[in-house]
C-alpha cells in the first residue's frame, strides 16, 4: 500500500473533528454540523473545479457527520467522481465513501460499476485490491452479476499478484455467500482447488475459506481438495516453528490454516487412498503427541493456538470414527482437560467428550472419567460448564452405569439451577425408563423426580409412568403401594396427587387387602388433597373417585355424600359440574354389570416411541415431527371432536352413520320415514333430509331425480347430474352458507348461524326463468319433537325471490347441525 505524503493530513477535516469534540451539549453540535453542511453544499454546487484534495476532504467530512447519526443526501456524485482519480488516498476515500453510504439500489450503481471495472482491468494492484474491498463490502446482487464471472478469473490468473489473489478469494466468498446462485465456479473449479498448493500461504489461507464453503454446498465438485488438504497440512505440522516465520504465531506454526484444513477435510469421509489415508493419521497423530509435550512459552496465545489445533483434530477423529487408536487417544487428552483450572477448556473437553461417547470404539474410555464428571457437575462455578457435565453423563450412560448415573443427576436436581432443571427432569426419566431392568426401580426413580423437581415434570414424563405402569402387570401392585406412601407427605406436589389418583382408581384393589391401605383410607388420602388442586387435578380425582365405586361398592356412600355437596353439583367450573353430576346419576342408576363395564380397567397401551424422548429432541433444538406422529395427532384430533375426518367419502359416512345411529340421530327424528306430500313440501323434505345422518334413500314414485318429493311429474328441463347435487349438498354440510341447489329454474341458497343451542336459517329461493313466481310457497315437515323447536317466519316474498327464516332452539342436549 503506497504511503500516505505529509500534504494529505487533511487539516480542515481535523479542525472540525476537534470543534466536534470540544462542543458542551448536543445543540451546539447539531449547530456546527449544519453549519458544515451548508458550507460543504455551497462550495458542491458553486465551486465546479473543485480539485481532488478538497472533494476528498469535503468527502471525508460527510463520512463523518454519517457516522455521528446524521443523514447525509448529497455528496454521492462527488465520491464516484473521486473513483476515477489516479491519487491512492482519494480513490481511497470515494471507495470507502461508496461502501458506506451508497444504497445497493441506487441510480449511481452502473457508474459505481463502471469504475470498479475500470480498477479490476488496470492492472495496478493496489486498485484492484480497492475495487475488491469495495465489491465485498456492498455485497449487492447487482455486484455478484457485474463481477461474478470476472474474479474468478482474476483470482486463476498467472500475473495476479499474491495480495490480489486473497482479495479476489475472499471477494468471491462473500458474493457466494449472499448470490450463491450467480457465483458458477465451472471450469475454475480444478484451478481454484489447486491454490491450495501455491507458495504463499496468505493466498492458502484465503482460498481454503471459499473452498471449504464451496464444498459444504457442492462437495463432489471439489473432492479432489483432499488429497491436497493432507499434502499441505502435512507440510506444515511437520515443519518447525523457524520455517514458517512470517507465518508462525507463538512458536506455533501457520495455526488459523491448519484449523481451517482440519475443517475442510471434515466435510469429506475417509479419504480412500490408501497413501493418503495413511498420511492424515500420521498427521493427526502428530498433533496429538505435540499436546503432550511441555509448552515452548507460558504465553496464553501459545496454548490457545496450539489447543485450537488439537480440537480440531479431535473433531476430525471423531468425524471420521474409523481410528480407535486415535479415537482412545482423543478420550485421553479430553480426560486431562476435564481438570484444567482454564474454564474453556473443560467446556470444550466436556462438549467434545459427548460426541465421544457415541461412538462404540471410545464408549469404555469416556466411561473411565465418570467420577470426574460427577465432580463437575457438582462442583463448577460456571452453570453452562454444569450443563455439559450433565450432557455428558446422559450421554455415557448405559445399563452398568444407569443406576449412579441417575442417582446423581436426582441429587444434582435438589440444588440445580433453574434455568437446567426441566432438561434434567427430562434426561432422567429417559435414562431411568430406557436401562430399566426393574420396573419397580423405575417407578421409584419417576416418584422421586416428581417429589424433588415436580414444576419441572412435564406432563409427558407422568403420562409415561401412567402408560408403563398400565401395560405391565408385574409392577402395578408395587406402583399403587409406592403411590400411596408417597402421598402421605404432608407437603405432596400436584404431580404427584395426579399420578396417585389415576394408579389408585385403576389399581387401589391390589392393596387394599391391607388393613392400613382400605378402600376408605385411599379415598380419604386422595380427597383431603382435593381442595388443594387445580381443576384438572380435580376433575381427574372425580373419575378416580367413581372408579372406586366399582372397585370398592362399600365406598358407594361415602363417595356419594362428596359428589351430592352443593361445591361439586353447584360448582362454578362447567367441567367439575358436569363429572360430578353425572358420576352422582351413573352411581346411582346404573346396576353392578353395568357400572362395571362403564368403569373397567384401561386397556393396555399401543407400544410407540416415548414423548418425553420427542420433547427433548425439540428442546435441544428445532426438530422435525414424524409422519407417524402426524397422522397420530390427526387422527385423535378428529376422534376428539366427534366427527370423521372432512375427506371421507359421504356415501361411506351415511352406510356407517346407518348401521350405527349416533344418539343425535334419535333426537332428530331420522329414522322416521321419508313423507310423500305435494309439491310444497319439497323444500321441508329437504332440509330434514339434510339433517339426517342417513343414507340417501333410493327415489320412490314420488320422488324425482334430484332427490326432491315432488307431486307433478319430472319437468322437461334438466337438472344437474346427482352427483354434481351431492356436490352441492357436502358443501351445505361443511359450510354454513352457499348454494344448496340449482337448475334451470330454481336456486335455492341458504346461510346459517348457531350460538350454543339457539339456531337461525335462511333459506333464499330465487327464480331463474322470466316468468314471475305463482302460487308459490315453502312448507318444513319435522317429524317428532323436532316441530316444536323449529319456528318459521315469511321474511319476504315477491315474483322473483322467497327468503324464508327458521329459528331453531333446542334443548340441551340436542344437537343442531353446525
């Protein structure tokens, strides 16, 4: 870079910093800028031969009112013309000018792009490396199609100067990076591969960053870079630190381009040469054995640089996962940082040593720093130094380990920090549920979580132990025992009374044979936790309580007396209401068999994959949901609901609905036969047919073709094929509003709205032909109690249209389309 002559101080611009610097408050500021402003816009517009010194330091100055926050709207034209000098320092400024200022959308782009073409074809280095700065910094997609194709060649190039060649390099990432589709490579691929070989080793280091981002996005275009990755990382690891003077940085050789080789190789497999192979294990094995020995200086640069090399190479051992030698190796030297008194590097050995433990090769020696870890976990200051502690013991653990493992991390809970503990609670009841040999150590283990940590226990993790306890006979007596000490703490977590509520109504019996766990002694225990819940616990307690009545008749009283008090039938939440009312009738109405049969014990569980193992994926990071889970998810949301899934075929839907008729069928009134009538009717017949859950019936003498009753015989004029008025008649049914049918003479139309169970309808006729309406009128034909709750009113009536409006008010309990 040339140096920068006496005379280019530019001392006006330093006289305005200082009166800048030396304003007393933010007024007089603004005051000297504006006054700034005004004389630099004077002298743009008055003074045209203005020469390169003072348009570089007017220049200069806007640069420096911009960055004080102020906006700047001129000065643009006079920074590109400064582009076009032959003087370093004002093409320098204009550059720098263009790169802060100038908006990618700009008209003075196209010039702006002429001149960087101008620099890049000049020859001249230092402009050159001035016009790529530029490039890089603006970064717009109208640069990357300017300049896409003309770095590369720039960067291949024989008579390119070293220093241009890492600005072209580093240029062309950042274009690749923001256009990735504009920057082809194509027939500079082989070329720009083999600047891996070149002498300088700025224009290596330069290069290895865009072909590392090269090969991420397209690594079988660039393969052949490994081979040349291992021929000059060997170089320079078995190089000493005198031979890489200018490139050695704490007696450490060349550190950032053998940390940035490492990475690059980690994007390919093992190389399958066998030479090559061979040569990176020799390197890798260097790398460790210089870890070993004694620092060559007691600087914090020199074991930075050389432990970032080390890491690297560990991270590439354990990407390849083909050495055990080296894996093992990799276990020790992670092993003596676990105690290292520098705070990152037990990080980074923790973090590392989990990836470790994945691997079957390096399983066994990761396990051997077990009580390490253990003592990291309870000991370190740094939670995020814990945290991976905590990484690393889940991820280690295994069938011989399990139980400490576990043990640990629920002693660890009692004290964690907040911000872990719902990640802990998940990690341990995985491991407890996935090395289980004891299922009665794994319902100790879950009771204990919850007792210790139980506003972190989600709701998957008791749903778990609910779902195992069910499907395995062996250890329900054991769980409703456990569940039922447990709750006999005075201070007893909600969690906790909800799994003792579900195990004890499913399985209470399997104890109550003890004269200290009777049936009235369970029920008492769970109710004196009653007043303390929420309403899903309670209404949670409700069920458990009228399953009692079928495992235990002699409680019928007790329990009754409970659901008959005024806070229970009278309560102000719907839903206890509701359970309280109904389990109070069904206990009271219902015979032994049938109560029974209502309230027989769950049915195993259908085995799939654990939801606690799901929510910790997506805790540790966004994770996809599986199609099973999808169809899952749909398929009980459709269940919830009531209804079958809108894509099912209707004609599949009414053979269902006729051979098992839903109660609403019966409040309805569907199963009454269709009424033969005059023709008007038809309409009534319609909407009742519309209401029903039935199966189309087929057409008798009375009824035409479209699905009408009709008294007259068929007309001459068509009407639409049936299935085009099925067409019709599904979208009345998913909607409230449109066209219910149509031909050449009629349209009928209808829109709906229902508020709980109050209805209104309104069904528009409108007439298609030129002949005004004669004689015509609308009849609704309910069978039943229907009638009563259906109320129709004339709205208006006139030659060419009838809108008709039924109110509908049912009862609770009826259900009205919607």
């Amino acid at each position: 870079m040339p140096a920068v002559s006496k005379g280019d101080g530019m001392r006006g611009l330093a006289v305005f910093i200082s009166d800048i610097r030396n304003c007393k408050s933010k007024e007089a500021e603004i005051k000297r800028i504006n006054k700034e402003l005004a004389n630099i816009r004077s002298k743009f517009k008055g003074d045209k031969a203005l020469d390169g010194y003072s348009k570089k330091k007017y220049v200069c100055k806007l640069l420096f009112i911009f960055l004080l926050g102020h906006d700047i709207d001129f000065g643009h034209m006079e920074a590109v013309n400064l582009l076009s000098s032959n003087k370093y320092t004002e093409k320098q400024i204009g550059y720098l000018f263009i790169s802060v200022l100038v908006n990618s959308n700009s008209e003075l782009i196209r010039l702006i792009n002429n001149a960087i073409k101008n620099d890049l074809s000049s020859r001249n280095p230092t402009f050159m490396c001035l016009a790529l700065h530029c490039i890089a910094n603006v970064g717009s997609r109208e640069m990357a199609e300017a300049f896409a194709s003309e770095i590369p060649r720039i960067l291949v190039a024989g008579d390119t100067m070293d220093s241009v060649k890492q600005s072209a390099a580093l240029c062309l990432l950042r274009l690749y990076k923001t256009s990735p589709d504009l920057v082809l490579m194509g027939e500079w691929t082989s070329r720009v591969v083999h600047l891996l070989n070149d002498q300088h080793m700025g224009v290596v280091t330069a290069a290895i960053s865009l072909i590392t981002c090269l090969s991420q996005k397209n690594p079988d275009e660039f393969k052949t870079c490994v081979s040349l990755a291992v021929s000059r990382l060997s170089r320079i690891v078995s190089s000493a630190s005198t031979d890489l003077q200018d490139y050695t940085y704490y007696f450490v050789p060349a550190p950032w381009l053998s940390c940035k080789l490492l990475r690059l190789l980690q994007c390919y497999p093992p190389p399958e040469d066998g030479a090559v192979k061979g040569r990176l294990v020799e390197c890798l094995e260097t790398i460790l054995n210089k870890a070993q020995e004694p620092p060559k200086s007691k600087k914090v640069q020199h074991s930075n640089a050389k432990n970032a090399i080390l890491f690297e190479a560990i991270s590439l051992i354990i990407h390849y996962d083909s050495e055990p030698n080296l894996l093992v190796r990799a276990c020790n030297q992670l092993g003596q940082f676990l105690q290292h008194r520098e705070t990152n590097l037990r990080y980074l050995a923790l973090e590392s040593m989990c990836t470790l433990a994945s691997s079957e090769f390096s399983h066994e020696a990761v396990k051997t720093h077990i009580e390490t870890v253990i003592n990291a976990l309870k000991t370190e200051r740094d939670v995020s130094v814990r945290q991976r502690a905590a990484d690393l013991l889940y991820a280690m653990c295994d069938r011989s380990n399990a139980k400490q493992i576990v043990a640990e991390m629920l002693s660890y809970l009692e004290t964690a920090d907040y911000s872990i503990r719902e990640e802990m609670v998940l990690k341990v009841a995985i491991l407890a549920e996935k090395y289980a040999v004891d299922y009665s150590w794994y319902v100790d283990t879950i009771l204990n979580l919850i007792r210790i940590a139980g506003d972190y226990v989600s709701e998957e993790v008791w749903y778990r132990v609910i779902q195992i306890v069910i499907n395995r006979d062996d250890v329900q007596g054991y769980a409703a025992k456990t569940v039922f000490e447990a709750l006999q703490a005075p201070a007893c977590h909600e969690n906790m009374v909800k799994v003792g509520g579900y195990i004890l109504g499913e399985f209470g019996n399997l104890i109550a044979g003890d004269p200290r766990s009777s049936p009235l002694v369970q029920f008492n225990l769970l109710h004196s936790k009653f007043h303390l819940c929420s309403v899903p616990t309670r209404a949670l307690l409700l069920s458990a309580y009228i399953k009692f009545i079928n495992l235990f008749p002699e409680t019928k009283a007790t329990i009754q007396e409970v659901l008959r008090c005024d806070s229970q039938i009278r309560n102000s939440d719907v839903e206890l209401q509701q359970r309280a009312v109904e389990y109070l009738k069904l206990s009271s109405i219902a015979s032994t068999d049938v109560l029974a049969t209502v309230l027989e014990e769950m049915p195993p569980f259908p085995e799939r994959e654990s939801s606690i193992l799901a929510k910790l994926k997506k805790k540790k990071g966004p994770g996809a949901v599986s199609v099973t889970d999808l169809e899952d998810s749909k398929r009980e949301g459709g269940e919830l609901n009531g209804g079958s899934e809108r894509g099912q075929d209707p004609s599949a839907m009414a053979a269902s609905n006729a051979s098992t008729p839903s109660p609403s069928a019966d409040l309805l009134g569907i199963r009454a036969g269709p009424l033969v009538g005059a023709a008007p009717t038809s309409a009534g017949s319609l909407l009742v047919d519309v209401f029903s859950e039935a199966g189309p019936t087929a057409p008798s003498a009375a009824v035409n073709d479209d699905g009408f009753l009709s008294s007259a015989p068929p007309s001459e004029d068509p009407a639409p094929p049936l299935s085009e008025a099925d067409e019709l008649l599904n979208k009345f049914v998913c909607k409230n509003n449109g066209v219910l049918f149509e031909n050449q003479l009629l349209q009928i139309g209808i829109k709906s709205e229902y508020r709980q169970n109050l209805g209104r309808m309104y069904l528009f006729y409108g007439n298609k032909t030129s002949v005004q309406f004669a004689s015509f009128t609308t009849t609704v034909t309910c069978p039943g109690e229907l009638q009563s709750h259906i109320f129709l009113f004339v709205m208006s009536k006139d030659g060419q249209r009838a809108i008709l409006l039924a109110k509908l008010h049912g009862r609770p309990g009826l259900i009205l389309p919607a």
